[in-house]
C-alpha cells in the first residue's frame, strides 16, 4: 500500500511539473512562422498622453518600443511590447535577412537595410484579427491624409552603444532605448527605419487613427514580414 501511495505521489509530482513547463512554452512572446515569413510580437495599443508630461502630447514617431519607464519613446509610439528588440533581430535575421546600416539625424543619405512589411493585426469581434498597414494606423494630425504607402521600412539594425565611457563594452543599443522601428531617424538604437529623412519630419505631424484603432491598452499583435 506504501509502495503504492508513493507511485501516485510521484506521478503526480510528474504531471504538475509536466504543466508548468507546457504553461510556461505558452506565455505570450515573439514568434515566426518561416513558411509566412513573419514575426509576431505580443503589443498593445499604446497610451498617447503620459502622466509625467502633464497632458502635453508628442507626434507618433515610433511604431512600438517598450513601455514607459523603460521605453525611451515610450511617449511618440503606435504600440508598446515586451520582447528584447535584439530577440526580434535575430527571429528577421533567421529569415534569411542581412540587416543593413542605420543613420540618425541628419545625413546625406538615407537608412540602409533590405525592405519588410510592418503592419498590426487587429482582434475583431467574431475572433478574427484584421491587418492594419501604417497608412491604416497613422494620419497626419493637421490634414488628415492617410500615412503614405510609399514609406519603405527597412531592416537596418541597431547601432552598439558603448554605455560605460570608462569600459570598452559595447551592446545593443535598441536593448538599451527598448526601440523597435523608427519612422524618422531621431535615434539609430533601433531595429528598423524608413527611407524617410530628418527633412521630412517638418511635414509629417502624425498621429494614431482611432477610426480604424482600437482603444488604447488593447491587445495586438505587431508583425514584421520578409518579402518573398
């Protein structure tokens, strides 16, 4: 009867063991899928207004970085995740992409990098997700128009920052500002940019389209795809 006891005692202990290890393979994180050639990225949308900014709003200049306090641009971003920018490089990267060279500020040239579709998937009510691209997501605050399908987001990267001036240590610096994509070159810790310039930030005031987003904190799943 002991013997026994301690057989179902050990099955047990086997099966609880068994379904943390299943629960934590399921917990919400990056994905791709090499058949679509996409990765999938756990994001909600993002608040616009920032209790330390005391109600001033900044124009959308990032598609998704982390959270505040964390995310640097937390205050001008579509959507906030959680996955490191580098886990996201190395998941486009396994795709068979080369990342290119990223610029900031100002420079004669624009972003390096080979070209990918970023768009959102968007949960609707009957249980399907709809496909929301930037020009979908984005308008310009003082006219209206739709984001331009003509922007290119490209794979350039980020640049390795040196945190430490005092140790030659260099890591990623998206890892460190917890910036996804850029549309303007305002930073080059991030993984992506467009072939917009610094030039055309002066034209381009934008700002998340709430006719077609839903509100804010809800759950969406940030997607970057390679072009076949």
């Amino acid at each position: 009867m002991q013997h026994l006891l301690s057989v179902v005692i050990l099955v047990g202990c086997l099966f609880l063991v068994h379904r943390t290890h299943a629960g934590k393979d399921k917990e919400p994180g990056l994905s791709v899928d090499q058949e679509k050639r996409t990765v999938t990225i756990p994001a909600k949308i993002a608040p616009r207004k920032l209790e330390y900014l005391k109600g001033e709003v900044y124009p959308i200049e990032v598609i998704g970085c982390w959270p505040h306090p964390r995310g640097k641009k937390a205050h001008e971003t579509v959507v906030t995740f959680e996955v490191s920018p580098q886990e996201i490089h190395k998941a486009v990267a396994s795709l068979g992409l080369k990342p290119g060279k990223p610029v900031m500020g100002e420079g004669p040239k624009p972003p390096e990098g080979p070209e990918v579709a970023v768009y959102l998937l968007v949960p609707q009510p009957d249980g399907s997700q709809k496909k929301l691209g930037m020009d979908k997501v984005l308008v310009d605050s003082r006219t209206g128009a739709a984001f331009p399908k003509s922007v290119k987001f490209r794979f350039t990267g980020s640049a390795m920052t040196q945190p430490n001036p005092e140790k030659e240590e260099k890591v990623y610096g998206a890892d460190l500002s917890g910036t996804l994509a850029v549309i303007f070159p305002v930073t080059d810790q991030t993984v992506f940019q467009t072939n917009l310039t610094m030039k055309e930030e002066k034209y381009m005031k934008l700002e998340t389209n709430t006719k077609t987003l839903p509100p804010e904190g809800t759950a969406v799943k940030l997607v970057i795809e390679v072009p076949r």
